[in-house]
C-alpha cells in the first residue's frame, strides 16, 4: 500500500526511460569488467541526461566512476573519483541522473548498501519535476470542521487557519449524507509540489534483468521506492565495435585493481625485456655454431635453454589474458616475446634431424626424445638430466 506521495512518485516517474545504447552499454561494462579481471567483480557508473537541464529525465548514457576500488560484493568510488565524474559530465554538457552498478555474478536486487548509496546521492544530484499531490487538510494545523444541520444549510463548516469554508450537501454521497461528528472525514486539495528525485539501476554480468528504483527527498527525508519501479527502453544507436576497446581500456584505467595488474605486467616484463633479448640473441648464435659443426654439442644446449627460457617467459606472463588484447603496450610486449619464439623454432626446426641423431648415438630414452620433439623438455624438468646424458662417454 502506498502513501500519496510513494503513488506520485511511481504515477509520474515510472518506467524509468533509458536509450538501448546507455541500457546495452551499461549490460557490456558489467560483463566485460569481469571478463578482464578473470573473475567475478562489481563496478559503478553513472547514469547520464543529454543536457544539463533538471527535467531532462532521460538516460542516454552511462559513465564509469573515475578511481575506484572494487571487490567481489562491493564497489566504491573514492571522493576524488566523484567530483572528476561531475567534472566530466558538466564539461561535456551532460547531468548526473542515476547511480547504476553490477552485481558480478549474483542477482539484480538492491542491498542495504545500495540503499545507503542512493539515498546519500538524491540529496547531491537530484531531478525536479513540478507536480500536484492531494494535501488532506484535515491534518492542517488549525483544522476545525463541524456537521451544520437546520431548516436554511445542511452541510460542513470548515475552519482550516483563518479561512472559513462551507461544503453543502450536494458535494455529498449518500454514505456521507448521514455524517456525524463522531466519523472521520478527510478533505483532499491538490497542491503545486517539486519532486526531488533520482535513479537507480542494477545489473550483472549475466545480463538478466536489471533492478530499478526511485530515490526521493519527503520533505528533509530521503526515501527509496522499489514496488512498482520498471524501466522502459527507448531505441536508439548501437555500441560499435571499435567502441568497445575505448570502453575496455576506461574500465582498466579506472578500476583500481585492474590498473594495478597492468602496471606490474608492465614493471616486471621491462625488467625481463633485456635479458630476455640476450637469450634471444645468444639462440640464434647457437643455432649457426650447431648448424656448422654438429658435433659440438654446448650450442645445441644453448639452443635448448633458450627455447625453454623463452617459453617459460611466455607462459609466466599469462599472454592470453583479456587485459594483453586491451593495453597497447602490454600488446606490443606480446607481439615482441612471440616474434622472438617463432623465430627461434623456425630457425631450430632443421636442427631436428642431427640432434634425433645425437640421441640414437646416445641411445637416449623416449621420455627425453618426447619431451624434447613435443617442446616440453623445459616444462618437465628434463634439461639438465638430458645434458648429463649427451655428455655421457
């Protein structure tokens, strides 16, 4: 059951009404946040009108919080990172409107601290909209009424402050006709008010339906409404794909634990970046020593090492993680390891029939010959048994 002012709030501002590029791009930045992190985490964003205006009610696009710290079941957007989100929508001519966040990977509801978060945000960053609402007036301070019955009026005296009304009986129905003093009667006057409001939206990375709610002010009260809340999407343009990388690389940025990961991708392959280039190097000497005399076995070592060193390099970096697909850097350190390794198998690949040889000679077992011709001599620990073995008279 509503009171008045909760039925004006759901009658004059539900559905909430959201472009599908803000709704869709609000679905993405709630999927791919997790996808990058490998895991299931929250993020927020703010929920955009097109115009700085306080009755432009529409969200037309979604803006992820400036330095945020986020975990599984929380997010948190520090005080700098909000006013650099205000800053971003007032030089870009656009209102904050709505707070929106994901839930990773459980369900679109509101929680206690949602409603604590809303609540804070209404009183900031509120929407007006000029409305009437039925005033019962027989809570005004002053009220007096009183049943007048003789042989001139039938009717109310209504005495409300200082000004005297008269309702007759015709306003009545025939229920009221027989009213006495001892029932309750409420008079109800529409009154001008201003509605201060504001959005709230919840998804996840599922993308199942998201959660929505209403924040108000009830004179100094900030109230939430959520029974009777819906959205209504209104069609508009696509997320292009190129898009989406920009989106990617804001949500890295901007996303504490994500810009972190990047950072120390970034500090430890530099540091590995030269003496990973001197093995490289070393390699590819290697292969012309062996290739020019076959019987000196300490290049073919060397040849083998590299391959295992730069293998493991490789599989330490994780390179098939999403945030290598996004952060050009982190791309281009990729693009260099793998280069180099191709090159080193390219060039070590006729060595193959010496060195199927060199371990016939040696009567060298199957794990070695199998480890080594399925390139997981290093991934097995069988490198310094092997060279033992080569060098056996």
């Amino acid at each position: 059951m509503y009171t008045p002012l909760e039925q004006k709030v759901v009658d004059e501002l539900s559905p909430i009404k959201i472009t599908s590029y803000a709704f869709d791009k609000a679905n993405y930045i709630s999927k791919r946040i997790c996808e990058l992190a490998e895991r299931p985490l929250e993020i927020g964003f703010f929920l955009l009108s097109d115009s700085l205006s306080s009755t432009d009610d529409v969200i037309q696009d979604v803006y992820i919080g400036d330095d945020q710290k986020v975990r599984h079941l929380h997010c948190d957007i520090t005080p700098e990172g909000m006013m650099k989100s205000l800053k971003y929508s007032r030089q870009n001519k656009k209102r904050i409107i709505g707070w929106g966040h994901s839930h990773a990977n459980i369900g679109t509801f509101y929680s206690g601290e949602d409603d604590m978060t809303i609540q804070n945000l209404v009183r900031t960053w509120n929407l007006e909209k000029d409305t009437k609402i039925g005033v019962d007036y027989t809570k005004k301070e002053g009220y007096n009424i009183e049943y007048i019955a003789n042989e001139k009026v039938h009717g109310l005296s209504l005495t409300i402050g200082n000004e005297e009304y008269f309702l007759t009986s015709s306003i009545f129905d025939d229920h009221n006709k027989n009213y006495n003093q001892s029932q309750k009667f409420r008079i109800l006057k529409d009154e001008p008010i201003t509605l201060k409001y504001f959005y709230g939206m919840t998804f996840n990375a599922a993308n199942e339906t998201p959660h929505s709610v209403i924040a108000y002010i009830d004179n100094t009260i900030t109230r939430k409404i959520e029974q009777g809340v819906t959205y209504g999407i209104i069609p508009s343009k696509e997320i292009k794909e190129e898009e989406k990388l920009g989106i990617d690389r804001e949500i890295i940025s901007k996303v504490e634990i994500l810009n972190k990961a990047v950072s120390n991708y970034k500090e430890s392959i530099l540091s590995k970046m030269k003496e990973l280039k001197e093995n490289y190097q070393r390699g590819l000497d290697s292969i012309d020593l062996f290739a020019s005399d076959n019987n000196e076995l300490k290049p073919l070592f060397q040849v083998i090492k590299t391959l295992g060193y730069t293998k493991n390099i490789i599989n330490s970096y994780h390179f098939d993680s999403p945030i290598f697909s996004v952060d050009e850097s982190l791309q281009e350190y990729k693009s260099t390891f793998y280069s180099w390794w191709h090159e080193l198998t390219e060039k070590a690949s006729p060595l193959v029939p010496l060195l199927e040889n060199r371990l016939a000679e040696k009567k060298v077992g199957k794990k070695f010959h199998d480890a080594i011709f399925n390139k997981k001599l290093w991934e097995e620990n069988l490198l310094s048994e092997l060279i033992n073995v080569l060098t056996q008279r």
